[in-house]
C-alpha cells in the first residue's frame, strides 16, 4: 500500500472546495448580509455545487481506473496547513488530498447521494412549510456536511482528516437543530454534538498517541496516513505507563490507540452506548436525515477503520471488541425498532440495527465487506428516509403508525420506491444488501474470535427481526385500512416528481449496487466461473487488508439460504400480524405487555444515562463545584482570608511601604515617559 | 527624515502614540477641553495609527532571524541596571500585534455605550495600550515589572469606574490577589539582580545582553540550585510562576477573574481577557523558562497538573454558571489553562501552539465578550433563564456567536484549532497522561458552548422581550467581521505566524534544553537520553 507511486493531480481540491465555497456563500448572506435572496440562485448554487463535486468525484474515479493496480493514487497538496518544529521533531500537516480506491469508493457515494439529496430537498423544502425562513440555512448547512465529508474522505493525514470529521458533527448538530424553535430538536442536536465530541476527544487522544510513533521508528513525526502504517512495527512495541498500576504494569500503546478510535467510530455508528443521540436524527429534516445519519456519520465511521485497519489489526482485542460491540448493536437496534409507534423512531433504530453489521464486520476484519455493505446501506437507508419523510410530508408531520395505513393508493410513487427499498434492505435474494449482509454473516461465521456462533447467531437472528421490523413498516404506512385522521386525508398528495425522481435513483442503485460485490461463491456458481467477479474487491486492491479467508464455497451458499430463510420468517411474521388489520399485533401485545412496553421504551437505554451521568454531574457541577468550591472554599475562605491576612499586614506597618511602592510605579511611569521622549526629540 | 526616526525606533513609537496622545488629551482639559467627539475621533486616530504602525512591525519583522529585532536601548538609571530596553522576537509579535488590533477595535465597539466619563475612558484604554506593548516589548525585568504592575492602575479605573453594581469588591479582589503576585515578583527580581551582580560584578535587570554597555543579559546567569532557598532557583522559580500564576490565572488562583470580568464594563471584559491575562502566560514563557530552566524542570509535572486541573475544572464551572459573562469569563481560564499547558510541554509544538494560541485566544475571547455586551445591552440582562431563541429576532447575531464560540471549542479552520492541536501534540510528547486529560477539555467545551448557544440562541421565544430585539447594525457587523477574519485566516493559514514564531521559540527551546541537559546529565549520568525518558510520560 505504501510503495504506490502517486500522480499529482489538482482535481483533488475542488471537490471539497466547491461545497464549502457554496456554503460559505449562503452563510454570508443567511448570516450577515441578510436580504432576501432569490430561491433559485439558492438552490442553483447548492445543487450545482453538489453535482459538480459528484461530476468531478466520478472523474477522479475514471482516473484511477485508467491506471494499473498498485499505482491508483492521485495526490494534490496545496499548501502546509500546520508547521511546527525543526528536525527530527518537525511536524508539518499538510493540506494534502489524496485519492485512493478506498476514498474513491465512498467519495462516489457520499457526492452521489448527496446530489440526489439536494435535488430532492428543492421541492422538499417547498413543501415542507413548517418554518419556511429556513431554505437558505439548509443548503448551507447540508454543503457544509457535503465539504467536510470530502475533506475528510480525501485527507492525507489524521489532523485533516479531523478537519472533516469536526465539520461532519458540526453540520450534524446544525442540521439536526434546523428547526431550532423546538426545544426537542435543539436537545437532539446537542446531543449529537456532545456524543460526536465524546468520539473527537478519543480522536485526538488517539492522534496524540500515534504521532511520536514514527519518531520511534527513526522517522520524522508525523501525521500522515502512510507513515503511520510504515511505523507500525515500532509502534507494537511502544507501551505506556499505566494509570496506578491499572490491568498490569504497562499497556501496550496500539491497543490504547485503537481504542481510542474504537470509541470515536461508536459514536459515529450510534452503537452502544454512545447511542443516546439518536433522537437527533428524528428532528432533522428528512432529506438532511438522509445525507447525515448513515453516509456521513457511518460511512465517516467506517472509513476511519478501514484507514487505520493496521492499527486495528495490530490489537485484537479491540477488534473483537469491535465485532461484539456491533453485533449488540444490530440487535438492539432491531429489537427497539421493532416495537415503535413512530414511522421516524422505527427508520433511525433501524439505521442503528443495520449499522451495527458494519461494526461486526469489521471486527472480524472483514473489511471489503464492510465496505461494501456500508455503501449499499448508505443508498438503501438514504432512499427510505426520503421515502419516509415524503410520507409525513403527506401527512403533515403526522409520524404516528397508528394514523397512517393504506397509503399505497394514495401515495402510488412514493409506494413504488418503497417496495424496492423496503424489499432490498430486508435482504430479497439478488438485492444489493442480500450481497453485502450476505458478506457480513460469512464473515463473522467464518471468523476466529471469542463466541464467533454467538455473533452469527445473533447477526442472523437480526436478520429476521429486521425483516420484521421493516415489514411492519411498510404495511402499516402503505396496506390494511386506512387510519388517517380525517382533517388530514384531504391533504394526502403524492410528492412532486422533483422528490420522486431522486429516491427512484437511489432504489434502482439500491437493487442493482450488489453487482459490484457479488461474492466468489456464487460467481463460481455460475456456469462462466468468472475469474474474478468481486469488482469491488479487485478495485480496491491493495488499499484494504485481504478478506479472511471464507469457510468455503458450499458453506457460503447454505449459510446465504439462511439467512434468506430468516429474513423470509421474519417478513412472514410481520405480514401476519400486520397486514389485514393491526388488532392481531394489539392482542400479541397484550400478551407480553412487559416486553412491548420494554421495547416500546426504547429498552430503558436512556435510564442508566440519566441515572449515573446525567445527575451525579449537575450535583457534582453545580453544588459541589459551583456554590460549594468555588464560591464557599475559593471566594471567600482563602480569598476572603488573605483579604484580611493583607489587611492585618497592612495595619501592622507595611502600608508605608506598600504605599511607597505604589506611587513609586506612577512616578517611574511619567517620569521615565518624559525621558525617553525628552532622549528621542534631544 | 521623520520616516525614518518612526521606523528606526518602531516599538518605542508605538508604544508612545497612544501615550503621548492619551496625555496630550489630558493636557487640553487644562485649556477649557475638548468635545466627546474630539477625544472620541483622536483617540480612534491614534488606535489606528498603532495599528499601523503594527502592520508596518509585522511586514518588516525577519522571519528567518533568531533573537531580537527593532531593539532600543536607552540607559535610564545606569547604576541600577535599569535601562529603557525594547525589541520585539517571534513570540511577544503576535502578542504586541493582537493588542494594536484589539484597540481600536474596542474603541469603535463600545465608546458609544459608554455614557459616565466618555473622555477618561479614551484616556484609560489609550493607557492601557501604551502599557500592554511596553510589558510585551520589554527586555529590561525592572521595565516590564514597570509596565505589568502599571497595567494594574488602569485596569482598577476601567473596572472601578465604569462597572456594575459589584465593581468595588471585584476590584478589591483584583487588588489583593495581584498585590500578592507582584511583591513576589519584585523580591524575587531584586534577588536575580543581586545574584547577578555578585557573579559578573555589573548590576543589571536586562533579560538579554544590551546592544553595547558591560552588562550581560539574566539569562545568561546560572543561577545556584543550592544554597539558602530564596537565593536558589527553585526559591525564585516558586516566585515568578506564582506571581504569574495569579495573573494568568491557573487554578486555583483564579478566584479573582470571573468577578472582575462580571463586573466590568464590555471593553475592560475585552481588555482584561484578551490582552492583560495574556501577560502572565507571556510572563512563563519569556522570564520563567529561560531564568530557572533546571528549576523548571522540577517543577514542570506539577504545573502541568495545575494546568490540567485547571483546564477541568474551569471547563466544569463554565457548565454550572447561569451569568452569561460569567461562562464566557471561565472560558478565558480554561483557554489560558491550554496555554500554559503548551509552554510547560516545552517541545516545540506546545511553545508554538501556546504562541498562537495566545493570539487566537485574544481574539475569541474578545469577540465573545463584544457579543456578550451586544445582547446585554439590548436585553439588559445576561441570564440564561432570560434568553432564549434569540436566533429568530438576530440571525445574524446568532451566526457571530457561532462562529465566535466555535472557535473556543478548537472547531478546525478556526484559529483555535490550530494553537489547541499543537499544543496537544506538544503535551502528548512531554506527557500523555496530562495531555489525555487535558483533551477532557475539548469535550467539556462542547458542553459548556452547546449549551450557552442552544439556551441563548435557539429554543422557543417565550419571553416577548426576546422576540423584539432588533438584530445587529453595521457598525457592529463590522467590528465582529473584523475579528471574524483573522479568526478564520489564521484556522486556514496559520504558516505566516508560525514562521515568524517558530525561531525565536526554537531558540529558547536551545537554550533551555542545554541546561536542563547538564542538569540531567550532572544528576543522572545512566540517563543520557532524556528525550525518550520524556517520552514514556510522567
């Protein structure tokens, strides 16, 4: 990975450069000029900016096919951002862009989608009346996401690829407080920002950690992605001291290190427990929803793990981490998402459950297919969270399940979309997510870490709750009688093409995505036994670790019939008690009360976080520290005291000499003003 | 002619205009006096000029040279080793820079609000600039004590005479903690001087040695380890960093800061956070580390404890505050924590990053405060339970304090980023486990910002006070633009600063490692590599 030879190549810097150009103009003029700007110069910048990184993405990508495996890098270094330090401890960051398969790949999606969502968010933010000062700030905002998700994608080094991984929280924190009159959103949004924070620190920790690395290794410090590989063997034998003798009497330094960005892609990924801010994600608009929560915040998540996978391969106990941590995820997810009466509520669980696969895969370092499964999902959930909000756009915000049904009439395009989407992400033999989940579940069945049948087991078991879940999605929005309030059936119009067109885009990628991925498996299966037909993999090349070596071709198709079995039980299941009316679900919860209310409750996630956060800090912060240290102790024992020790000393004699002192300064002051001015006009 | 005595003698001019001018003010009101607006335009027009004239500094300052530039060296008091000694090097440029900026930028901003005594207040603030470059540009230890302790005089005015309601106790605060800190100070130099006298037989309180005369610079002493304990490094070193403690503040001598910063009025908030605090972290850096490097050494762990504490326990306390002022005053501290956190990493990327940090620093904090007293003044009130929503009536109000309290949080492509990262780096190479808490901070700040902002900003406008406040007018947009853009140039392109601070910071870097060395080498002679000892931490 580290030998290729890169092409310089200024193409690089427009990518970013365009959206954030874009943003900062909506943030002059939303911000400080404030007058009415025309709507169509709105959205032509946004929507042109967007396209145009996306056109400009697809040519980095035809770039890099142009040339020969083992030479796909393009570099563009604009100018050193950060320098510090003479020789051996010299450290300059670049702004330097650098464009691999692994970028390439997710640059493609992220832009892409990203075009599509700001095609999508013209009309949406039309229709969408809830506050309508706000069409300019979104755009803004969602190019300022766009930007900051390129930089990130195309940094050369961690302290730029922090850059972009800051501006994705801060997008993600303005996008989800958009409309910031609600007190609701605005906690969501701080929220979001607190939980992506908690990952920045460990981000930074962890960069801290690293870059003495090379200095180890006789390298000069630095940050850059390659040189923190190629120190990797020095680092494995770097430790730190423990904390008062903690777990032994040293750690070793990579296994801090990965667990510092353990914690940050967490917190990306919403996987426990720094799950909590997920309602941010039901506050956002839907199309800024679609952008953030799984192209961004995953695939940012996804993509610092397979950069730095030398690092995670370089500790295995985080990466089993990783996979348990990910596997928890998925169900949880799943289980929650399962029992919500919130159409919002059930599609960011779902995000949670599906993104916790991720997580699993890469714990068993499979990366590819964490890769690929991250991009499939990102167009799969991007496209349902479109499909999601143009229901409630119809309904006026209504997100209740139990006040929508039968809309598929009503609604025949948006059903469309939805029947693909909905279809694909449970897992329809042939769909891109058959594929990339496919992958994923032979990768933790055929992986060698602690209790890998528990993680199948639960990674298939998911599978079908997650068919559940959707299925029950879909039918209660789209079939069985309608429970529409009557104010608002009058309203119920299908969304306008402009909104259609784009999530028809992102299903028919969302069906046909798994051509890039198909797996060895099945392509031997063919009669062609083409040579080789992950093409995926085969672009990637070099950029990421092998896949592990699978269990084999047979195991591969029985395990793929599995999970095709569960999915098809779990849609079944949801089919019957959902379809013909919802009183056969209403009287299976009954049954288990305890349970629906348990999941209903989202599991009691938050309880522990309030419980053991969330008080002890306002007590300790607020009375021990505010009113008690601080005020008490500081202001007025030791403060007060001297006060009166100063006063005593005074009263005691100094004060001639204090006093003397004191008019001394003002005499010296004037009086030597006047010298030197008398000395520089003699 | 003239041009050249301006630019031979720069850093006296500058130093003197505001001076001179402030006086000449004074002077007319023994001749029946001038208007409000007159002091008002000549102040501004001297603020400027400085600002010029510090545009001219920075244009012709050498990057490529170590030690001092545009030295002046008069003898004032020869017998005492007490000379009129100023220059400039890499590391008081962005601090002298940030003051001639600042300046003129309060005085646009808040001459108009100041209704009691408009003309002592141009008075004060031309005052307190003449001061703050003459302790930046010092190279004489008796001239800075001058210039840092006459710094005080005005800074009692501004809170004392312009202040709220708690003026005269937070002042008083002020008064007893600084006292404190500047008696130690003066002992502590007198002893410098009297060691140096008795080593080299000339007494003196130049830092550096002078142009020409027999004096040698204090830093070129080697003061004893041993001995009676005020005569001893360590004695000393306690001195200077507890005098420089109390001004920065660190924790826990703070305790004067939030009230003064409370109570003063918007431009002594501006004032006091961005430029006074700052001599005290330029107060470590320029006299402390290179006077007693081996005491340093000692005593480094502990302060950077300190610094640590600090940075926590500020960040905490701006959580709990309901004063709008206030969280912003604990931010200061929390910010310096950072600053000081750097110097005492002493590698060159926490020395750069303190460096820029001071500046960028200086610049959120000012902007921060000139925010704080836009609302305040509006809505007459700072309390959070008050505000709320306040983005729908002032967007754009609502887009400065976003941008401006982004930067505190170290958000990158702001200035704040920059000075925090390396600082950072620099600490993680002296210490990770200091600096793995310090990054506690950064988390912390997250907090104690979102929430000002989301309480301040968003949320719905109960109150209907809030709902009629009228957004920012041009006068303001363009000071806070004016603060804006440095913010963001420097997030962006921080390298010109960086050039010019890095070897004058390398070169005191040398000079200090090479005595510690000796120490190391002296106490330990297994130990020869101290660099990868510094490594495995604490």
């Amino acid at each position: 990975m580290v030998s290729e030879t890169p092409t310089p190549d200024t193409l690089l810097r427009w990518i970013p450069l365009l959206p954030f150009a874009a943003a900062l103009l909506h943030g002059i003029s939303s911000g400080i000029v404030r007058r009415a700007v025309p709507r169509w110069l709105v959205w032509g910048l946004s929507c042109s900016a967007a396209v145009l990184a996306f056109a400009l993405s697809l040519l980095g990508f035809f770039r890099l096919l142009a040339r020969g495996e083992g030479e796909r890098v393009l570099v563009d270094t604009a100018y050193t951002w950060i320098g510090a330090g003479i020789g051996d401890s010299r450290l300059a960051v670049d702004l330097g862009l650098r464009l691999d398969p692994l970028a390439a790949v997710l640059l493609l999606v992220v832009t892409g989608i990203a075009a599509l969502v700001h095609v999508h968010a013209v009309a949406y933010l039309e229709a969408d009346t809830r506050d309508d000062r706000g069409y300019q700030r979104c755009f803004g905002y969602l190019d300022l996401l766009l930007g900051s998700m390129c930089v990130l994608l195309l940094a050369d080094n961690l302290a730029l690829c922090f850059l972009g991984w800051e501006g994705v929280a801060i997008g993600g924190w303005l996008l989800a407080g958009f409309w910031y009159g609600d007190r609701e959103h605005v906690r969501g949004g701080a929220e979001l920002f607190v939980a992506s924070r908690i990952g920045d620190v460990a981000f930074l920790v962890g960069t801290g950690l690293l870059f003495t690395a090379p200095l180890a290794a006789g390298l000069p410090a630095s940050l850059l992605f390659a040189d923190l590989e190629a120190s990797l063997p020095a680092l494995e034998s770097l430790v730190l001291p423990a904390p008062l003798g903690l777990l032994g009497e040293s750690w070793r330094r990579v296994d801090v290190i990965a667990l510092c960005f353990l914690v940050a892609v967490c917190s990306r990924l919403a996987q426990l427990p720094l799950s909590f801010w997920l309602r941010a994600a039901e506050g956002t608009p839907a199309p800024a929803a679609a952008l953030l929560l799984t192209p961004s915040l995953a695939g940012s998540g996804v993509y610092l793990v397979c950069r730095l996978a030398f690092l995670f391969q370089a500790a295995p106990a985080v990466q089993a981490a990783l996979a348990w941590i990910g596997a928890l995820g998925a169900l949880v997810g799943a289980l929650v998402a399962a029992a919500q009466q919130d159409a919002r509520r059930v599609l960011v669980f779902s995000a949670m459950s599906q993104q916790g696969y991720l997580l699993l895969a890469l714990g068993c370092g499979a990366f590819v297919a964490a890769l690929f499964h991250v991009v499939v999902l990102a167009v799969a959930l991007a496209a349902l969270f479109l499909i999601v909000g143009s229901v409630l756009l119809a309904l006026q915000q209504e997100s209740r399940l139990d006040r929508m049904g039968d809309l598929g009439r009503r609604l025949p395009g948006t059903h469309a979309a939805a029947v693909l989407v909905v279809g694909v992400l449970i897992g329809v033999p042939g769909g891109s997510v058959f594929f990339s989940r496919g992958s994923v579940l032979t990768a933790s069945f055929g992986s060698e870490l602690l209790g890998r049948d528990w993680l199948y087991g639960i990674a298939l078991f998911t599978t079908a709750l997650t068919a559940f879940g959707l299925g029950r999605l879909h039918l209660l929005i789209f079939s069985g009688g309608s429970r529409v309030p009557f104010v608002l059936r009058e309203g119920v119009r299908d969304a306008p093409p402009l909104m259609l067109w784009p999530v028809y885009g992102l299903a028919i990628f969302a069906v046909f995505g798994g051509l890039f991925g198909i797996p060895q498996s099945f392509a031997n299966l063919g009669s062609g036994q083409l040579e080789a037909s992950h093409s995926l993999a085969n672009f990637l090349g070099a950029a990421l670790p092998p896949a592990p070596r699978g269990p084999g071709d047979a195991v591969e198709l029985w395990l793929a019939v599995y999970a095709t079995l569960a999915a098809a039980g779990g849609f079944a299941a949801a089919a019957a008690l959902y379809r013909g009316s919802p009183q056969t679900a209403a009287r299976l919860a009954e049954a288990v009360p305890s349970l629906q209310r348990m999941l209903a409750a989202r599991l009691h996630l938050d309880v522990p976080l309030e419980h053991l956060v969330v008080r002890p800090w306002v007590f300790v912060v607020e009375r021990v520290l505010g009113s008690g240290l601080e005020r008490r102790v500081l202001g007025e024992w030791l403060v007060g005291g001297a006060a009166r020790l100063l006063y005593a000393g005074v009263q005691a004699g100094l004060r001639r000499l204090h006093a003397g002192l004191a008019h001394g300064y003002v005499f010296f002051m004037i009086a030597g003003t006047v010298a030197v001015i008398g000395y520089l006009l003699r | 002619m003239l041009l050249d005595l301006v630019t031979d003698h720069l850093i006296t001019w500058m130093i003197l205009v505001p001076g001179v001018s402030a006086l000449a003010l004074l002077t007319t009101e023994a001749f029946g006096g001038l208007p409000r607006l007159a002091w008002r335009v000549v102040g501004l027009a001297s603020a400027t000029a400085n600002l010029a004239l510090g545009v001219l500094l920075y244009a012709t300052f050498d990057p490529t040279r170590t030690g001092f530039q545009r030295v002046d060296y008069v003898p004032w008091i020869p017998d005492y080793g007490i000379h009129y000694y100023v220059g400039v090097d890499g590391i008081s440029l962005p601090l002298v820079l940030l003051t001639v900026f600042l300046v003129p930028i309060v005085l646009v901003a808040c001459s108009r609000q100041i209704e009691h005594a408009p003309r002592a207040f141009v008075f004060v603030a031309l005052l307190l600039e003449s001061y703050l470059l003459g302790a930046f540009t010092s190279l004489n230890l008796f001239q800075f004590y001058l210039y840092a302790e006459g710094l005080l005089v005005p800074t009692y005015l501004m809170i004392g005479v312009w202040g709220a309601a708690g003026r005269i106790q937070a002042s008083l605060k002020l008064f007893v903690l600084t006292a404190l800190g500047s008696v130690l100070l003066l002992l502590a130099m007198l002893t410098v001087a009297q060691l140096g006298y008795l080593q080299t037989g000339v007494l003196t309180f130049d830092l550096v040695t002078p142009p020409w005369g027999p004096a040698r610079g204090l830093v070129e002493l080697e003061l004893p380890m041993e001995g009676p304990w005020w005569q001893t490094q360590h004695g000393l070193f306690a001195a200077f960093a507890l005098a420089f403690a109390i001004k920065v503040p660190l924790v826990p001598f703070h305790a004067w800061l939030p009230d003064a910063q409370v109570e003063a009025p918007t431009a002594g908030s501006v004032l006091v956070a961005a430029l006074l605090l700052e001599i005290g972290a330029y107060g470590f850096l320029r006299f402390a580390l290179p006077l007693f490097p081996e005491a340093a050494l000692l005593w480094t762990p502990g302060i950077l404890t300190l610094c640590v504490v600090g940075i926590v326990y500020g960040s905490l306390l701006a959580c709990a505050q309901t004063d709008l002022k206030r969280i912003v005053a604990y931010t200061a501290i929390v910010q310096l924590g950072f600053a000081v956190l750097g110097i005492f990493a002493q590698n060159l990327q926490g020395l750069n990053g303190s460096v820029l940090q001071l500046a960028s620093h200086g610049l959120a904090i000012g902007g921060l405060f000139l925010l704080v007293g836009m609302l305040d003044a509006r809505r007459g009130t700072r309390e959070l339970a008050a505000l709320g929503g306040i983005a729908r009536a002032m967007p754009s109000y609502a887009f400065f304090l976003v941008l401006v309290a982004l930067s505190g949080v170290g958000v990158p492509f702001l200035a704040g980023f920059v000075g925090e990262f390396l600082i950072l780096l620099g600490a993680f190479r002296a210490s990770p486990w200091h600096a793995s808490f310090a990054t506690l901070g950064f988390l912390l700040a997250a907090l104690y910002t979102i929430r000002m902002l989301s309480r301040v900003l968003f949320g719905p406008a109960e109150d209907t006070e809030n709902r009629k406040l009228i957004d920012l007018d041009w006068r303001e947009k363009g000071v806070l633009i004016a603060i804006c853009l440095p913010l963001v140039g420097i997030g962006l392109y921080p390298s010109p600063l960086l050039r010019r601070i890095e070897p004058s910071v390398s070169d005191l870097l040398q000079q200090i490692e090479i005595r510690q060395q000796r120490v190391l080498l002296r106490e330990e002679p297994a130990v020869p590599e101290a660099a990868p000892a510094a490594e495995q931490g604490p």
